[in-house]
RNA sequence: GGGUCACUGGCAGAGUGGUCGAUUGCACCGGUCUUGAAAACCGGCGAGGGUUAUACCUCCCAAGGUUCAAAUCCUUGGUGGCCCGCCA
C-alpha cells in the first residue's frame, strides 16, 4: 500500500500521481480525513491511557504504602468506560482508513508514460525479426491438435471451459520448458524455489491480489485457503514479517508452479486455444532488494526474460507500460510480447514488474541498514508463461506440413 | 482425528499478577588494546506509532475475558513437539 504519510505530507503531488492511475479525487480525499481522523482518535485514547496507567501505578504504591484506594478506584473505574469508548473510535477510525487505504493502487513511476490502455504502451525495442513464412502460417490451436499436443475437449470434460489437456510430444516439450527456464534463470543468479499453490489470505493481502481481487481467485472454501494466481505470492511472503540483514541483499529468486485465474471479466476473449486458461503453468521470477537496487534488479529481470526467448529463437518486443495499463501494485512495469504469425501480432508472455515499497508495506518485508530497519524493495516477473511460450514454439517453427521443429536449447532436455 | 505439553526480542533461554518491553548468554554493531586479527575489557543492541527531540501509547502466537494492574490467571483459536489412531 502507499505511504499514507507522503499524502499528508505531500498532499497534492501525491494525489496527482494517484490521479494519473485513475484513482479517484474523491477517494484521495476520504483517504486524507480517515488519516486525521485516525491520528486524533489515537492521541484522545492514548493521552487518557497515559493518566490511567499512572494511576494504577500510584495504585500499587498505595497498597504497597497501606494507604487507602478508594479514591484512587473511583477515579479508575470512571475512566475505564471513557477509555473503552474511546478505544472502540480508534478501532473503528483504523478500520475505516484500512478499507480505504488497501483498495488504492501504487503510485507510478514519474517516468511512466501517460495513457488509458495498451495502444497507449510505449514500445522500448524488438528482439529478433519475425519468420517469414512461403505458406499461410496457422493458429496455435489448429497445429496443437493436428499434432496431438493438446487435447482441449476432454479439458473441458474433466473440468470446465478454459481448461485442457496436454498429451504426447506436446507433454514433454512442455516439461522440457520448464527445466530450460529453471536452469536458465539459476545460471542467473535466480535461487529455485518450490513452494506452495495454496495460500492463506493474509499473503494474498500482502502482494495486493486481496482484497480488492478477490473474484479472480478460486478459494477453497472450507480451508480458507486460495489458489495462487501467480508464484510471486508465494515466493514475495517467504519474506513476510521479516528483516533482513541488508548485506544479504538482493534475495533473487526463481520458482515454477502452476498458476490459478478464474478470468472474470474476460469473458468472451481468447475463448479459443491455450492463451488464456485457467490454470496454467510458470516460472516466475522474484526479487526482494534494498531501495537503492531495484532498478537495476529491474533490468536484470527483464534481460533475463528476453534472453530467455532469445535462446529460443522467438521474435518478441519489449513495451513500458503506460499508467492505464499498469497492474495494482507496479509502480512500472515491463511487457515482454512474442511475436504469434498465427495471429500475426504480438501477444504478452512475460510482465515484469517493480512494486517499490508497496507490497514491503502491506507484507511488512524490510530490512537493516545502519540500525535502521526499511522497507524493501520487491519486484516479480514472470520467466515465462509456459503454456504461451508452446503456443510461440508452435507457431514460429511450423512447418508448411504442419510439424513443428523443436528449439535446439531444449533439444538436451527432450 | 484423539490425548498431552509448549509458544517470550536474530537464536537460546529467565521471568508465573504490580515501577517488566522484559535477567542472562550467543550473535550483531561501536570503542580500547594489537602491525592486523583473535582473546580480553568497555559501551550499544527487539518492533510499530508519536515527537524537532523528549515525553507518551501499543506489542511477550492471535482474539476475547478477569483485575485498579496481565508475559504471568481464565476461555477460544492457530502453530509446533511427543504419544495414540489412520493413511499415501
């Protein structure tokens, strides 16, 4: 979450920024009063507490003393009541700043383009030029099932729309993928991590997927437990509630699972093929770094995610996304998009992303640097979608009788 | 799933109703000594809020409760160890 402090402070550069996200004025300006009125309550309780706590403590010394407390005890019980009611203003001033304060994005980078979706992202540069093809090259889906690679209707059976069922060849190659990337990422530096795909709530809070996204998320009800949309999740709160020593940073990771997103709102888009599913499988990229890092952890993490299709051989593009198109909690964000004949276009793969101190706030992740205890700086990426990178694979190595040639980096893991 | 014991600062571990946010050791940081290091000695050292800085408030797993007063007593929940049962 933001700096509630910097609004107070720094009322209108901050609500500026805010507003370049489309943050509301309105809401800025409930989220200044609920400070105040946070602060005012506190000082109200905590300066009657003061008097009460000297009380009782005159109180043991007259009992100490065999003085007489009966006065003492009426003054006591008196305020107790006043101290209840003003304990309960405090509790319902936090809350009220809480619900508010959790719901509002990060503040974008000053650096950030301007802009309302993605036509307005500003392409940095292309890697790799697009094959050209002697024959109409085809989608994804079309080669996936001429090649047995995925079967989407028994996906469906077993499950719903949206999920699928990868068989064969196409199976293997995706495991290949996943221990490319895995190595691939180690050799940079990237720690590998297996952690888990359900996580409680207050993790889900603490990387800002809750509460405000809550309808995205599949919950398994009973456990109050939810299944993790993203690796950055899991591998971001390792650190929750922790601080670190600042010479063990930067705490650079890497990690793959699978992926859970129940898509609302998409309705109706990429209904068709492997792009947009349910669960789908990833390897993701987490750094936690001190303040003075992160931007250049950032560009290690988007070279690592480029390189990686590089070594692929798949023709991307890489966008800085404007401030209407960035996520909740990035402050700037880097689009990796791979380059798909079948659609003859590019299509998101990767997204990196520097949160700055927002999600360090919100999962209390710091660390200690000349006695003093910061928040750190926390960044995600992911290294790539797995399912997206065979719908690359299969579109950019077609051939004109429909087969598909295999990347010679995964050649050794096949 | 049942029983039982436990949960205190980075770790270990005191404290069982009152000047306790907490003895002590280790770790860590600074200093003296040393060519340098180690050892020894001296000093500092939990977190959040608040203040120019102090005061002051909160936190001893969590949430309630008892009490003038709770790390300490009670209730519920969570987590962990051990025993029993069950199961890959």
């Amino acid at each position: 979450m933001i700096d509630v402090k910097l609004l107070q402070k720094n009322f209108d550069e901050t609500a500026a920024a805010l507003m370049r996200k489309k943050v509301d004025v309105s809401v800025i300006n409930e989220l200044k009063n609920a400070n105040e009125t946070l602060k005012n309550a506190k000082l109200a309780y905590e300066t009657l507490q003061a008097k009460q706590n000297e009380l009782s403590r005159l109180f043991g010394q007259y009992k100490k003393e065999g003085k007489s407390t009966d006065e003492l005890k009426i003054e006591v019980d008196a305020n107790k009541a006043t101290l209840n009611d003003l304990l309960d203003a405090q509790r319902t001033a936090e809350e009220t700043l809480d619900a508010i304060i959790m719901r509002v994005p990060n503040i974008p980078d000053a650096d950030v383009p301007d802009g309302e979706d993605e036509n307005d992202n500003i392409e940095i540069r292309k890697v790799l030029t697009p094959p050209t093809f002697t024959f109409t090259p085809k989608e994804h889906w079309e080669l996936a099932e001429q090649n047995g690679w995925i079967d989407f209707e028994r996906g469906v059976k077993l499950s719903k729309s949206r999920f699928s069922v990868v068989a064969g060849m196409g199976a293997r190659l995706e495991r290949a993928l996943i221990n490319f990337m895995l190595d691939f990422n180690r050799a940079r530096g990237f720690e590998e991590f297996s952690v888990p795909m359900l996580v409680n709530r207050r993790a889900l809070e603490g990387t800002g997927q809750l509460p405000k996204f809550e309808d995205d998320l599949f919950k398994v009800e009973e456990e109050e437990l939810y299944l993790i949309p993203t690796a950055e999740v899991p591998l971001t709160n390792l650190f929750q509630d922790e601080i670190i020593n600042g010479a063990d940073l930067p705490i650079k990771m890497t990690g793959y699972t699978s992926c859970f997103r129940k898509e609302a709102g998409s309705g109706g888009r990429d209904v068709r093929g492997m792009i947009r599913q349910h669960q789908f499988h990833k390897v993701e990229l987490v750094s936690i770094t001190r303040a003075d890092q992160s931007d250049a952890v950032f560009e290690e993490m988007v070279a690592c995610a480029s390189d990686l299709l590089a070594v692929l051989g798949l023709p991307h593009r890489l966008v800085t996304l404007c401030t209407g198109d960035l996520g909740f909690g990035a402050a700037r964000t880097v689009d990796l998009e791979v380059w798909l004949p079948g659609q003859n276009t590019y299509r998101e793969i990767s997204s990196v992303s520097n949160t700055r101190d927002f999600q360090a706030r919100r999962a209390k992740i710091r660390y200690k640097e000349e006695g003093k205890n910061i928040l750190a700086h926390t960044l995600n990426g992911s290294s790539l979608a797995v399912g997206r990178t065979m719908i690359a694979i299969m579109e950019n190595f077609q051939q004109e009788d429909g087969s598909i040639r295999i990347p010679d980096a995964l050649k050794k893991y096949l």
